[in-house]
C-alpha cells in the first residue's frame, strides 16, 4: 500500500460525515423497536446483545489483569465467559459487572461517535473488536455468530454508500441502546419465578455480600440512563 493510499484511508477513518436526515433517525429508531419488542424476533436479535455481553466480560477480565481462555455462544442466546485469576476481587466484580452493562455502554459510545459525525470510525471500531472476538470463541455457533455479524459490518463499511453507512450505524447503535435494556427485565422476570440463581447479579452479590437486587438496579439504572443519554445525542437534543 502506498502512502497515499494510507493517508487517504487514514483520512477517511478519523474525518467526519454528515448527519443523516431526521426521518432516517427516526426510521432507524422504529426499526430497532421492532426488533426488540416483538418476542419471535428478539429470539433471533438477541445473539447480537450476547456478543456484546461476553465481549464485556472478556474485555474487562483483560484490562483487570485476568487470562481471558475463552467465549462461548450458545443458540438459545446464552454465553459463557472463562477467565482465570483471582476467583475474588476488584478484577473478578468487575468482570462479572460488565456483561449486562457492556451493551447499553457500547451503544452510548456509539451515539456519541454518531454524534460527532464519525460514522466510519464506529463501522470500523465495531469490525475490529468482532475480529478480536473471534480469536477467543471456543465453539462452532458462536464462531459463525461472530462470522456473519463481523462479515455484515465489513460489506458495509466497503461496498455501501455513505447514506446506507449511516443508516446502518444508527440503527444498530440504536439497537444496542433498546437492546440493552430488555435482558435486565428479563433476569429480573426469572429471578421472580425463582430461576436464574447463578446470574451475574447473584455472582456479584456471591462477590461483594450486596443484595443481587441492588445489581439488577445497577444494571437497570446503566441501560436506561445510557438509553436516555444516547437518545438525546442520536436525535441531536
């Protein structure tokens, strides 16, 4: 690759590109709705959020100074996260704390980069930590989980034009914010029925000897301010 050729994709990667119309963003807003609200088809859409849960749990056991070994994604949307260390600890809650709030978070990122007009920037972010994903899965489904939804951002981000870009971005931002939400609820629902007794907010609670109901408020208060704030950022409020 010559410098020019770099210079340009550097250029393109770091500069801006110009909002899209408002009914674009709202168009995408309605569309991420119907994604997330309908059962049948949050079944499907909710392999996407998983990526974003375990992706949360591995990138912070790497940052607290954990051995990430492995992810696993499983067809009935559950995953599983493996990392060695101290079974205690700062690195060990935080570790555990980052999966449900990793995909509001993530969406809250987003909005503000689609707040500042980088919309390759996101595209490419995104393709690069599914690529870092891919090396850590350990079984089939979840590696072809990864494939397909690394492979769209990649057709994206090379073949389509930038109002397809940016309606892609901002629907799938979108999505994690209003994804984000919905799993709390749902652990929340089958902690009432009495299921769901090795959750996150039970391991964390297992961890620090807080309530797992004070969690699942923490988890509620990151997805929905994170909701809120990204909103306001995606409508330009």
């Amino acid at each position: 690759m010559d410098t020019s050729t770099a210079t340009s994709l550097w250029d393109e990667l770091v500069g801006t590109q110009s909002d899209p119309d408002l009914w674009v963003v709202i168009a995408t807003l309605v569309a991420a709705v119907a994604v997330v609200v309908p059962q049948g088809v949050w079944r499907v859409a909710r392999n996407a959020i998983t990526i974003a849960h375990e992706g949360g749990h591995g990138l912070v056991a790497l940052l607290t100074g954990r051995q990430l070994t492995g992810i696993r994604l499983h067809s009935d949307t559950s995953g599983l996260t493996l990392s060695r260390g101290k079974p205690h600890g700062l690195g060990m809650i935080l570790t555990a704390a980052a999966g449900y709030t990793a995909p509001p978070l993530l969406g809250l990122g987003g909005a503000a980069l689609l707040g500042a007009g980088r919309i390759t920037l996101l595209l490419w972010l995104a393709t690069a930590l599914l690529l870092a994903m891919l090396i850590m899965i350990r079984n089939a489904y979840g590696a072809l989980t990864v494939v397909v939804t690394g492979g769209t951002f990649v057709l994206v981000s090379w073949l389509a034009g930038p109002q397809v870009q940016a309606a892609f971005a901002y629907a799938v931002v979108w999505f994690l914010l209003l994804g984000g939400v919905r799993p709390a609820f749902e652990l929340q629902a089958k902690r009432a029925r009495g299921g769901a007794g090795d959750s996150d907010a039970d391991q964390l609670s297992r961890l620090t000897h807080v309530p797992a109901g004070m969690w699942l408020f923490l988890f509620h208060a990151v997805s929905l301010c994170s909701l809120i704030g990204g909103g306001r950022w995606l409508l330009d409020m």
